[in-house]
C-alpha cells in the first residue's frame, strides 16, 4: 500500500456544489444567497461573534479575575486580640460580644482572625475562623464550636 492508492470510502464524500452556472443548474445569479444584504455578498460570512455593529459580548463582559461574588456572605470580623479583656471561661457569641460593646453592629455571622493574643481559656462559638485564630484559642486552653449557618449565629 502506497500513499496514493489511499481514497475515502464510496459515499462518503459529497461533490461540491456548483452555483452560479445558470437558472437550469438550480443555484444561477445569487446562488442561493437572496438578493442583497450583508449575507449574499462575497466574503461572507461574519466572523463568529459579530453582532451587527453593536458592542459583542465577548467586549461587554469583564476581562481576567476580580469577579464580584453573586452571593458573598459577609462576616462580622473580629481579632483574637479583642477578646483578650474577657473573663475567663465566658462563653463568646456574636450576641454576648454585642452586649460587652466590643462588636458595634451586625454584619452577618461572626469570623475570628488571628491578630492579637488571648491568654484566658474561652469557648468561642463562631461561623468560621482562621487557622491561625484557631490555634491561639486552643494553645489558651479554649475551645471552638463551629456554626454551620447564620441561623446558629442568632441563637
């Protein structure tokens, strides 16, 4: 077997049309195009993603990274550090912390960061927390109870 003994199988190729050969041949004068307009003119068709002239989509949409979230849960952000004036073995709610005046408003579920020092053990009942917060509650011999929705957070 050479390269030029290779051929498609019969039938699996379909000759091309020819147009523009006249009214008898079925496709004579336009083609097949129509009449006028951006459609029947050579070098046709547009280029994918053309939309008449308007702004396409892939222009409108943002480029790259930096995607605002849709549903972005917003925390209530406090530091470790701030939980310092505590007594020891309080129990720490997003609520308790209200009323102790070191949370001013309520922005959504309580986060501890890990910035600061706490030295009294305290039982931290949060929706999420930092490794590093983490670490700091438990080397004070505290614990963390982890929320699992902003319901918990209420109570």
């Amino acid at each position: 077997m050479r390269l030029d003994d290779i051929a498609p199988q019969d039938g699996s190729k379909k000759r091309s049309r020819r147009v523009g050969r006249g009214i008898a041949a079925g496709q004579g004068a336009s083609c097949g195009f129509g009449m006028r307009g951006q459609k029947s003119r050579s070098g046709r068709p547009t280029r994918p993603g053309f939309e008449g002239g308007q702004i396409p989509l892939y222009r409108r949409l943002p480029k790259l990274k930096h995607f605002p979230l849709v549903n972005r849960t917003n925390y209530t952000i406090i530091n470790v550090g701030a939980l310092s004036s505590l007594p020891a073995n309080t129990d720490v709610t997003l609520t308790s912390l209200i009323e102790a005046g070191i949370v001013t408003n309520d922005d959504g579920p309580l986060k501890l960061l890990g910035d600061g020092e706490v030295t009294a053990p305290l039982t931290v009942r949060a929706s999420a927390f930092s490794a590093s917060a983490r670490a700091k509650i438990e080397a004070a011999k505290g614990t963390c109870e982890l929320l699992s929705s902003a319901s918990d957070a209420i109570e």
